[in-house]
C-alpha cells in the first residue's frame, strides 16, 4: 500500500486551487474570505447544507502562485475561528 503522506504533490505554479470550507449556518462566508484573500481574485460557490441545517459547505476557487502561497492559505483559512474545517 502506498503512504500518500510519504509523497509530495508535483504542481506547475501557478495553478487554480479549490478549497472546500464549511462553516456554521449562521456566518456570511464573503466577509470571512475577504478578511483572509483581501482583494485577491476568487470564485466562491455553495457545494452543500448539512442535513439540519446547521452547517454550509462552500467552494473557493483560486489561482495559487506557489507551494507556499497554496498551503498558507489553506492554514489561513483552518486557523480563522469561523471556519469550521477546510479541505
């Protein structure tokens, strides 16, 4: 069986990314993802609503510049108090 964990993803920057983000029902996701991409170019799209309602699942689209630049972004986006997880 192979370790995924063991292996490196090989991208040619730049590149569009998509992050999955959900968040509580609740929240508005354009300011949360405006607060972190600021004036950065994205699409974000509903994917799906948790069967209660208590949870949103949202897409964000973007264009990553390097290794650095996508998983910063991504540990932006887990580490925001609003966000409950990121994919």
């Amino acid at each position: 069986m192979i370790d995924l964990n063991q292996h490196k993803v090989k991208l040619d920057y730049p590149c569009s990314w998509e992050y999955k983000i959900v968040i509580k029902s609740e929240h508005n996701i354009n300011p949360i993802v405006k607060e972190i991409l600021e004036d950065r170019e994205h699409k974000i799209a509903p994917s799906k609503a948790s069967s209660k309602g208590k949870f949103e699942s949202f897409s964000l689209k973007l264009t990553v510049h390097s290794d650095e630049d996508r998983t910063g972004i991504y540990q932006q986006l887990g580490k925001h108090e609003r966000i409950k997880m990121v994919v």
